[in-house]
C-alpha cells in the first residue's frame, strides 16, 4: 500500500517558519513532489486573494480571519472575493517571471442585491441547488452568489457582536456606579453589637470586642435600673427588656381570686367570650410577652425534662409490678427557676409528674399529632374533650413545626360526671433543638385572659421527643398545673392528688397505647391474630375506624363538660345517675332525634384489672348486659391492635334465645394501660356493618356508643385486693349509656323515657357489683 501524506494550510505555515511537522512521513519535505504541487496551489490562492477588493474594510477582515480560524472550514475556506464580480484569471496560463496585471471587478446592481437580501432574510444558508437557481435568475456566477452570502453572514455578525459589546459597557457602567454606592454606604454603616464601623479591617479585634462588651454592659444596667425603679415605686417604660418574661405574663393576672360554683353553664372562656379572648390575643401589645413567655418556658420544659435529683426524687413504688413514680421538688423547682409564672397563687394546688417510654412512631408524626388540634383531640381523646387552636402566631420554618407558635384552648377530662374537668388557655411551642431532639411546651396565658376567675394554671409542661432506630422515638413527658380541684368528689380525691388522672404517666400511657393501635391500623397484611369474617385489609381499616370513632363519641359525652350542665335524677352520694340531652340533627353518624345520655361512677373493691376482664369477656355479658336478654354471645371478628391482648375491636353477635328476635351486632373495643382501662360498644346495623367489612366508608354508620371507664382508686398496693376503702387498691367504675329516646328533633323529652333509662343504669350497676364482688346486695 501506497503511503500518503496528509498535508493542511497550518502544516504549511509552520514550514513556511521553519518549524517540524509531527505527522508528515517524508523526513525531507522540500523534496517531496506533491509538497512542491501543495505549496504551489497556497501560492496560487493567496495571490488571488490579494487581487479581490472588499466593499468594506469589516468584510475582508473577517473572511481573511476566517480563513485563517479554519482553513479547512467548508464556504470559509473556498471563499475567494467579497461582495463584487472579479473575473477569474487562470493562474496555470500566466508566465510566473511576469507579474499578473491587475483584474477587473464589477459592482451587483440594485436589483441583484435587493433579490439576493431577500433571499438572505428567508436562508442565510442556501445550499449549491439554490445558488445555481439564484445566479441564474440574477445572471451572476454561483461563486459569486456564494461569496455574497458569506460576506453578508460576517457582517451581520460583526453588527451583532458591536450590538452586544454596547450593552455590555453600559451594564458595566451601571454595575460600577452601584459598586461605589454600596463603597460609600459601608463606609458610613455602623456595628449593631458594639456601635463600631460594620467595614472589615477599619476597627482592630481587641477594640471590637471592647465594644462588644461595653454594649453588654449598657444593657445590665438599663435591666437593673429597670428593677430598681420597679421596687422603688418610680413609673416604669411600658414593655421593657423582658429578663423575665414569664414572671412579667404572670404579675398581670390576680393573686386573690374568689372561686366561681363549677357547672355553670355559658361559654368555656368565660364572660368575654372567645370574640374577646381572639381580640386580646392578636393585639401587637401582647404578642412580644406571648413570644418571650414561649422561649423561656421553652427553656425550663428541656431542662426539667433532663434533669434528676434533686429536682426530681423517685418515691419507691407501693406495688412491686407498679412503675415508680417521680415526684418534683418545689423548692429546688422555685430555686433552680426564678424566671417563672411567679410563685403559686391562692386557691391553687401544684401537681407536678414525668414519666417516659418508647413508642412505634417517628419524631415527625408526633410533633405535627401534637400541633394539629384535631389530631390532637383524637390521639388524647380520654383526656381531651375539647381542643381549639385559637391563632396561629407562627407556622414554623423549612417546611416543618420547627419554631410554630399558636394560642391554644384544650379542656382536660377524667371520664367522669364526677371530675370536673379543666379547661386551659395557652400557648403551645414547638422547637427542634441543637442536639436534633423535639420538644413541646405549653405555657398559660392567664394574664389575657377576660375572666377574673382562675381554676387551672399550665406551667411550663409538654415532651421532649428524641428520635430512636426502626421508626421508634423515646417520648419525656412532663406535667406541672397548679389547679383548683375542690370541686372533685371525695371518692377521686385520692387519684387526681396522685397525678394518676391528670398526670405525665397517663399521657404517656395512652400515648403508647394509641400508637400501637395507629401501627395496627397501617399494617397492609392481616395478622394471624386476627379472626372471624373480616378477609381484606380494606375491611380491617374501616372496622379500625368505626370503633375510633366510637370512643371519641364515648369520652365526649360521659364527662362534666363546661359546655354541658349535667342533672342529677335520683340517689344519694357518689352513685348519683346524672342524664343529659342532646339533639342530633343532620349527622351522619348518629341517629336522628333526642340522645339521652346517663352515667354515674361508684368504687369497687375489687381491682381495675380483674373488672376489665369482666366486662370485656364476651362469656359473661349476659350477667350485666340487660339488652342482649339472655341471649348467646358470639365473636364474629376479633382485631388486636396492641401488645396486651385486653387491646382489641371485637364484632360480636347476640343470638336471641326468643325465635321471634332478630339477632343483634355489637362493635366493641376494650383497651387497657397503666392509667386506666375503657371497655366500649355500639349496638349496628347488619346492612351497614357488611358494607364497612367489604372496605366502605364507615362515616355513615349510625352509633350510639355506650360502656365503662375503669380506673384505678389511687397508687397501686402491693397486694392490693381492694380493701375496706378507697385507696386500698379498688377500682373507680363509670357507667354510661346514650340511648335514643325519640327520633323527632323537636319533640320534648318525657319523664317515662327519663324513668326507664334511670332504671336501666341502675340494675346495670347492680348486676357488675353482684357479678365481681359476689356481693347481691352491697353496702
């Protein structure tokens, strides 16, 4: 095979400098015979080019570059003239020792170069066929159409890179006089910390730091003249540096109040009305206190959270299985935070707890559980009658609750007509600390609120939350009101002193509890424990859903509510049977008409536990149940939904023993923890319970919850049997029931409809006493 070399203009030029070619075989280039024809041919071009007078001096000095740029470049590179008609000359036929005489070029007219713009603004790059079509149309050679073209593409180049570069210089003059303004203003700014020049290098370190510390110092005194006037009686600055902001909220609301009778019946926040309660909270006077109030009990609620003894100090428990509880220290409390509310008002007793554990959910679920009211009222549904978020002061930042502030109204319940219930006014704060930990703290706002009257006081209270491996989180909780409870009856005295009814180890049971449940919920499988009729995981939810929904009725509507007034029928001393009325209209998940609701709470000494199986136990429903009349109990459909096996949904079927019944569907669900257990049923439909089993929306099944709430009488004993008293390790029983009286709104309740629901609690309450205390007639 033949070795060919491979020859470019750039080779050329750099043996033209006497400089080596890398990729040329020959090692003797000026004998070689096709170098001698190249070299020729270069001549031959650049003699021709030197001969073509451009229209314009832009116009040859960019072909000529282009040339240069790329001489193998395609049109560039066969260019030859400008925009005029040079006659060709062949160079083979001229005598080389001759020099060539000078060509003739001729101008386009008017008309060839109006065509060829035309042409231009629809193709600036026409292709051989259309340059043939073109030049034969205006009697001009392709090449020079050609070399047209390329002349007319440089130069509206050109014009677009001059276009370009003039609103660049003026860009940069603007960019420059901006620059020397912000020069000029940074010259003239002044530190905020320490009064020096902001500028980076116009003030030493020693003398910045001087400065520093000298503004620091301005401020103590201005904090300690502040205090001074205050205890000298000299008028002070409205709203000054808030060293002590929750002290500064607390000395705005009354040390000595007179105690209002509870169950009066009127607006839950009192003769203002919660018009006036928003108005007071929006106003920009109370929000900075609201902010500063947030932050230091903020503050507190971590470090109370963290710290042991001597703050906290573990009393031994007096069950060996019971947990032990923590009790606070109000001394050390009052020493190690002077910043607080202040000290305890008249009429108030304090009750302080923590407990702690670990539950299956995740940091974030569990904050936005804690600052969505509704979720928050559902989780909490034994303790939290009632939740509204009042105002939202802050949303929080990055997408998260991650500094949200809101004023909050919650009422607190035991589930009991005879606890009255606790009702709270404050602001809820959520933060995420440096150490990646949550927390949230609720604080009163006794100062803004209408009402002179004072029965319940939220020290900082609220959990830190700290993120755990496998979806857990390790929940601190802690509670600390000052309240007036001189209202409970005497038999829940022993418990609510305790913290058991309103405590942290309460909140963190059901808590626990309920997460449990909510994981149940999501499983997408059916467990094994599971049985009976229910066959899709669509089934199981909405079964799930219908019994929640059934407890938040159940525990709205057995408590002394300050919304609701309730009136006492019949009896004498804690086994009073008080009713209430609702009227149900429009509500798709509750019958229509008059809803009588009775409940009435009595000791047992007998233990919670032994109850709570009792009254679960769908063997032993016939001895209390009046309303299954003796029939068999049978569990169609049974759903765990938590570790104990006390915590399940239960479909249950009574088997009427009198041919003429139809037979009749119970839901119940019974859950248990360390606070306390609840045991809950509804009487449904057979049509629409099979359509919540095929997976339907159980919002429209109709219920009337009715069941127990059993709590324990005080702390557990050890050995505990239930004694001769409260307090010996009995039970606290509450018995209610919601029955539809009359299906007409409007129509007025009867005495006889009264009668016979009085008359139906009570041998309820008989039959369980005779059932788990052996005891036919009790004391």
């Amino acid at each position: 095979m033949e070795r060919r070399e491979i020859f470019q203009v750039a080779d050329l030029a750099h043996i033209l400098r006497g400089k080596p070619v890398d990729h040329l075989q020959q090692p003797n280039l000026l004998d070689n015979h096709q170098f001698q024809q190249a070299f020729q041919h270069q001549q031959q071009q650049h003699h021709l080019l030197d001969q073509i007078p451009a229209t314009t001096a832009e116009s040859g000095d960019n072909m000529i570059r282009s040339r240069a740029s790329d001489p193998l470049g395609g049109d560039e590179f066969e260019s030859k003239s400008g925009s005029e008609n040079v006659d060709r000359v062949s160079v083979d036929d001229q005598d080389p020792n001759q020099r060539p005489r000078k060509k003739r070029y001729h101008r386009h007219t008017q008309h060839q170069i109006q065509e060829m713009e035309a042409f231009f603004k629809e193709c600036p790059h026409p292709d051989d066929k259309q340059r043939k079509e073109l030049s034969r149309e205006l009697g001009l050679e392709p090449l020079q159409v050609k070399f047209w073209f390329q002349n007319k593409r440089t130069q509206m180049k050109n014009q677009h890179e001059r276009h370009e570069n003039s609103q660049l210089r003026s860009d940069n003059e603007k960019l420059r006089a901006e620059n020397m303004r912000y020069k000029e203003a940074l010259s003239s700014a002044s530190c905020p910390n320490c009064g020096g020049p902001a500028a980076l290098g116009e003030m030493s370190f020693d003398e910045h730091h001087l400065r520093i510390e000298n503004a620091r110092l301005r401020e103590e005194i201005d904090r300690i003249s502040a205090i001074a006037a205050k205890y000298v009686g000299k008028p002070m600055v409205p709203f000054p540096v808030l060293s002590n902001p929750m002290a500064a909220a607390a000395s705005r609301a009354p040390l000595d109040l007179p105690v209002a009778p509870y169950g009066v019946p009127g607006d839950m926040f009192g003769g203002g009305g919660a018009g006036e309660l928003l108005r007071g909270v929006q106003s920009e006077v109370d929000k900075p206190m609201i902010v500063e109030l947030a932050v230091a009990a903020m503050e507190e609620l971590v470090r109370m959270a963290q710290l042991d003894e001597p703050l906290w100090s573990v009393a031994p428990p007096l069950d060996a299985a019971a947990a032990a509880m923590e009790t606070l220290s109000e001394e050390e409390y009052a020493r190690m935070f002077p910043r607080g509310l202040g000290p305890k008002q008249y009429g108030l007793r304090s009750e302080a707890s923590r407990d702690s554990a670990v539950v299956i959910m995740t940091h974030a679920n569990l904050v936005e559980i804690l600052m969505d009211a509704n979720q928050y009222a559902a989780v909490f549904s034994n303790i939290v009658s009632r939740a509204v978020t009042l105002e939202v002061l802050s949303t929080g930042v990055a997408g998260n609750y991650n500094g949200a502030l809101q004023v909050m109204s919650v009422e607190f319940q035991v589930p009991s007509p005879l606890v009255p219930t606790r009702e709270s006014y404050f602001v809820r704060y959520c933060k995420q600390n440096a150490d990646g930990t949550w927390a949230v703290v609720d604080v009163s706002l006794d100062s803004l609120r209408p009402s002179p009257v004072l029965k319940c006081r939220r020290r900082p209270s609220g959990c830190l939350i700290q993120e755990m491996p496998n979806g857990y989180s390790k929940v601190t909780w802690v509670e600390h009101v000052e309240v007036d409870d001189r209202s409970v009856h005497n038999i829940y005295k022993l418990l609510v002193n305790s913290g058991l009814a309103f405590g942290a180890r309460r909140w963190v049971g059901t808590l626990d509890r309920q997460c449990e449940r909510l994981a149940s919920v999501m499983a997408s499988n059916i467990p094994t424990s599971d049985i009976g009729v229910i066959t899709s995981s669509e089934g199981r939810k909405s079964m799930l859903k219908l019994a929640e929904r059934m407890v938040v009725s159940f525990c709205g509507g057995v408590t002394a509510s300050v919304a609701h007034q309730w009136t006492t029928l019949s009896g004498s001393g804690a086994e009073d049977v008080r009713v209430m009325t609702r009227k149900s209209v429009d509500d798709p998940g509750r019958p229509p008409g008059i809803v009588l609701n009775a409940a009435t709470s009595f000791w047992l000494p007998v233990p919670p536990k032994r109850v709570f199986d009792f009254l679960r136990d769908e063997s032993s429903r016939s001895e209390w149940d009046i309303l299954s009349n003796g029939g068999i109990v049978q569990e169609m459909a049974h759903i765990a939904n938590g570790r104990d096996q006390g915590n399940c949904v239960s479909l249950l079927r009574v088997n009427s023993s009198n041919s003429n019944q139809s037979n009749m569907l119970i839901l119940q669900e019974s859950c248990t923890d360390a606070s306390g257990s609840y045991v809950i049923y509804a009487p449904v439909d057979v049509v629409a319970m099979n359509v919540v089993l095929n997976g339907g929306d159980p919002d429209y099944v109709a219920l009337l919850p009715s069941g127990f709430a059993i709590l324990p009488d005080g702390p557990a004993h050890e050995g505990g049997d239930g004694g001769v008293g409260v307090g010996s390790g009995g039970s606290l029983l509450t018995v209610a029931f919601q029955i539809l009286v009359d299906s007409v709104p409007t129509a007025k309740l009867s005495l006889g409809s009264v009668a016979t629901v009085n008359s139906l609690i009570a041998c309820t309450v008989e039959r369980i006493k005779a059932a788990v205390s052996g005891e036919s007639n009790p004391q």
